[in-house]
C-alpha cells in the first residue's frame, strides 16, 4: 500500500513540476505552435493552387479536344458545338482568374476554407459540363 501511494504522490509531484512553466516559455510555445499552423497552413493552400492549376489545365485539354472532334459535325451542328465550347472556355478562365486573384496574405483561415469549398464545387461543376458536351440529348 506505501508503494503505491509513494508511486501516486511521485507521479503527482513530476505532473506539477512539467506544468509549471514561466510566462516567457508558454508565450514561446504558443508562438511555435501558430508558426506550426501558418506553414501547414500555407502548404495546404500552396497544394491546392498546385491541384487546382492542374484540373484548369485538364479542363483546356478538354475543350481543345472537344474542338478537334467538331470538325467531324454537320455545319448546322458545329455552330451550337462552338458556342458550347466557348462557354465552357470562358468558364474556365473566370475559374483561373478567381484562383489567381485570391490573396495568400489573408490568414484568415474561415475566410479561406470558403473560397476553397466554393472554388470545388464551381470546378465539379465544370468538370459535369464538360462530360456532359459531347453527350446527344436527344431521345
């Protein structure tokens, strides 16, 4: 019964003494942990312009072909063809200009998630249209 009183009373004293830390050494591990928050942050925001560029690129891709293969459409068609893919063209620019004019000096983290949120589903979106251009709606 000692031992294990000694055990608790011992365990008790080291938990007391670790949480006893000046202000100056709290102020320097708060510091360390929003430095820690910001870079994770910042490469967060980094990878998803990376992924986002990537997706407008596979988006350009997208359309080019799909104006490669108007070329095999009656004249009456390829008209309504290109202007679909004029649509969806300028879409996908609006989408770059929106990702290249977001600022990363904001640290606004709330801020920033609903840019990305609203960002994803505006390319889902894109991404629905342009599996949906070559499809003949037609029954």
């Amino acid at each position: 019964m000692k031992t294990k009183t000694i055990i608790v009373a011992a365990i008790a004293g080291m938990a007391v003494m670790s949480s006893c830390q000046t202000k100056e050494q709290k102020l320097e591990n708060a510091q360390e942990n929003v430095a820690d928050a910001n870079a994770d942050l910042d490469q967060a925001r980094r990878e998803f312009r990376e992924e986002s560029e990537n997706n407008l690129r596979e988006n350009d891709m997208t359309i080019e072909t799909y104006r490669a293969n108007l070329k095999n459409e009656k004249e009456e068609m390829r008209a309504q063809y290109e202007r679909k893919a004029d649509s969806l063209e300028q879409r996908n620019k609006e989408l770059r200009a929106r990702l290249d004019s977001y600022k990363d000096d904001d640290k606004d983290n709330e801020k920033w998630e609903s840019f990305k949120r609203e960002f994803k589903h505006d390319m889902d979106e894109m991404k629905t249209s342009l599996k949906d251009v070559g499809k003949n709606n037609v029954k």
